[in-house]
C-alpha cells in the first residue's frame, strides 16, 4: 500500500499560482513570433520523453544514493556515458535534476518523485507515458479526431481494459501508474470532503484500493470494500493484511456493468465515469444505483473540465481518453449533472479540492 501524498499550500495559494502561471505563459506566447511559440510546445514532447528515459533508466533512484558523476552513473547504470550526458543536459536545464560546480548530478525536488520508494513516486507514470505501447497510441491522435474513436482495437486488436488483463506487463504498469496518480490527490480529497461520516464505503473499481486504504486509517470505526475486475484485485487482499486493514477491508471482484456489492453508506468512483460514454457511464451509474440503501451517497471523484480556455489537466486527459478509451471523455459540472440526472440521481455538490480533482456529491432522485 503506498501513503498519502505530502501537503500541498492551501486552495487559494494554488489558484494565484495557477493563474500567474497561466498569465506568464499566455504573454510569452503572444509576444514571441508565432512560429517561435509553436516550435516550443511542439519540442516539449522531447522532454516528456526524456522524462520517461529518465525513469525507465533509474536514474532517480541512482542519485538517491549521493551525488554521481556523468561517468560514476553511467557505469553503475551500464548505459553510454555520451548518451547520457546528453539526457542529463536537458533535464537539469529544467530542473529535473541538478547538477554541482564539479559536474555531478543531483537530485532535485521533482527528480525526487521519480524514485521508487518516493512517498508520491511518478516512475511508473513516466514508464507508462512514454512506453512505446502508449507513444503508439498518441501517434493516432489524428486518426482519434478523425473518427471520434479509441485507436487501441485497430492497433492492438483490443480495446484499453481487454488488452491489459491479457498483457499483464502492461496491465501492471498501467495499473502502478494509476496507483500512483491517485495517491497524488488522495491528501487534497481528505483535506477538502468528510469521508468520515461513512461507516461503509465501497471503492468501485478501486484498482490498488489505495483512496479506500487511506480513509479506513484515518477513520478506524469504517469498513469498506475495494472492488474491480478479477485480475486487478488478486494480490489486493495480502497487500491489505499487510497494512492492517484485513479486518475492515474486503476484496471482491467482478464488473462494474453487472453488479457491485450492496448495502454500503458510500460509493466512491474515482477516475471511473471518464473513462466511458455517456451511454457505458449511465450503465455504471445504474449498477451502483441498484446496489445502494435509498439513503447512500454517490462520490465521483473526477477532474471537472472549466469552462475558461486556460490550460487545465482535465484538457490533457481529454485527449487521453479520446485516443485510448471507447467514448471516454472528461465532463463539465453540467455534463456531470445531465449524466447524474439521466442516471437516477441528483448532484448535491461539487466540492473542489487542492489537486485537480473535485468530488461530485449526489443522491439517488
Ligand atoms: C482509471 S482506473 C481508476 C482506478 C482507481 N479508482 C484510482 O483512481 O486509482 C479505472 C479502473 O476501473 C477498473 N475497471 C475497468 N473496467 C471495469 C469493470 N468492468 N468492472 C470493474 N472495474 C473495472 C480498472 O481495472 C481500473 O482499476
């Protein structure tokens, strides 16, 4: 089970800091040339990839054991002094990771989050992105918009989820890689909605259970239940032992368009409804809805797409959706609410928290 995420500054300080980033950004791009903007978004993508070499390499990991020299990490690393070199010129020019007068290579705060054990470590996120399954992928965007759908069934033969559960490797890093963005946001969420006036919750397609995990800590009279497809959950419940939630933690698997476990105070649905047309998105709502007391309530936990034209993460996983899930797509709050209403429930509120994540409260109508 990993922890919780460090705190982040309040909610107003990361709004200013959003903003004067946004502000800062938006002014360089229109002052510079056109051409010259563009470029620079375009080149971006490199380092993105840089990043994910960075992690696929262990290079975090490497320094977190001390300072190393170009020479000292190449060797304990077996790749090419040159080659590396290279990588570590453009990261440290953006801080990835330092360097000393002497030459060696530092860790810095976000070289940090690509180790391993980091408390909120993005390695197998960069490993994800920049895995030549997902790059294959994204190489289709124009194929995606031309369309309208996923581009994984022409490639692979499969859609996303029927393609991971038969090709584990990558079906484990993904689901490592949603693990660790989930534990990201886990702080905020605690920080910005009362999970602790619920003595049953169940986490629907919890993945790693690691939401749940972190609720049952923090409110020790609760129990819950982390359910998701079979082969996403087989090793969950060992795990769960071995924090010392065995006894208010259950696993149980199954799909989320058949049936999920009845009778809990608290449907948690975290990056779920995304990933599914308003048609697939309606039958999850419904599953669940079946399965609740009158009296329970729905959580999504959803990146809620603004309506501003300033970037926002919600924009970036849009596309990710577009490309890699059947008519997946993020939602507005009055998208969220129509598809809520058409659902048989009633959005009673949406309670934004310091990550991008907000929580959408409702009630079954
Ligand atoms: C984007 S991940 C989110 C995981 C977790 N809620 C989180 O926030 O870290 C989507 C989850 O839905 C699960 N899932 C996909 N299809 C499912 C189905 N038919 N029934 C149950 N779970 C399913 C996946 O296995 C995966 O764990």
């Amino acid at each position: 089970m990993t922890s919780t995420a460090p705190k982040l500054p309040p909610l107003p300080v990361l709004r200013a800091l959003d903003r004067v980033r946004d502000l800062l950004g938006g002014l360089y791009r229109r002052l510079v040339p056109g051409h010259i903007a563009l470029l620079e978004l375009q080149i971006a993508g490199f380092l993105s990839q840089a990043i994910s070499a960075a992690a696929d390499l262990g290079i975090a990991d490497e320094l977190d054991a001390g300072p190393r020299t170009a020479s000292q990490l190449a060797r304990a690393l077996d790749v090419d002094e040159e080659g590396l070199r290279r990588l570590m010129r453009l990261l440290v020019s953006y801080q990835v990771f330092g360097q000393r007068r002497d030459g060696a290579y530092t860790l810095t705060r976000m070289g940090t989050a690509l180790r391993s054990d980091a408390e909120v470590t993005l390695r197998d996120v960069a490993r994800f992105f920049g895995s030549p399954f997902h790059r294959s992928h994204w190489s289709h965007l124009s194929d995606a918009v031309r369309t309208g759908e996923a581009v994984g069934p022409a490639i692979d033969g499969a859609s996303f989820f029927e393609y991971a559960a038969t090709h584990r490797e990558i079906g484990d890093l993904f689901d490592r890689a949603m693990s660790s963005v989930g534990t990201l946001s886990i702080e905020p969420l605690l920080a910005a909605y009362d999970f602790g006036r619920f003595d049953a919750l169940v986490d629907v397609g919890g993945g790693q259970g690691n939401l749940l995990a972190e609720i049952l800590r923090r409110h020790p009279a609760a129990h819950g239940t982390v359910f998701d497809l079979p082969g996403v959950v087989d090793d969950l419940t060992a795990e769960l032992a071995e924090a010392g939630l065995a006894a208010r933690c259950t696993v149980e698997s199954g799909s989320f368009f058949e049936e999920v476990p009845a009778g809990a105070d608290a449907y948690l649905l975290k990056h779920i409804v995304h990933d599914w047309s308003d048609e697939r998105a309606e039958q999850i709502l419904r599953t669940v809805r079946r399965a609740m007391a009158p009296s329970a309530t729905l959580l999504l936990i959803e990146l809620v797409l603004p309506e501003h034209d300033r970037p926002h993460p919600g924009k970036f996983i849009d596309l990710e959706m577009l490309v890699n899930t059947d008519g997946g797509h993020e939602r507005t709050e009055t998208q969220f609410r129509d598809l809520l209403a058409r659902s048989g429930f009633t959005l009673t509120r949406t309670v934004p928290t310091a990550a991008p994540d907000c929580v959408l409260e409702a009630v079954a109508h």
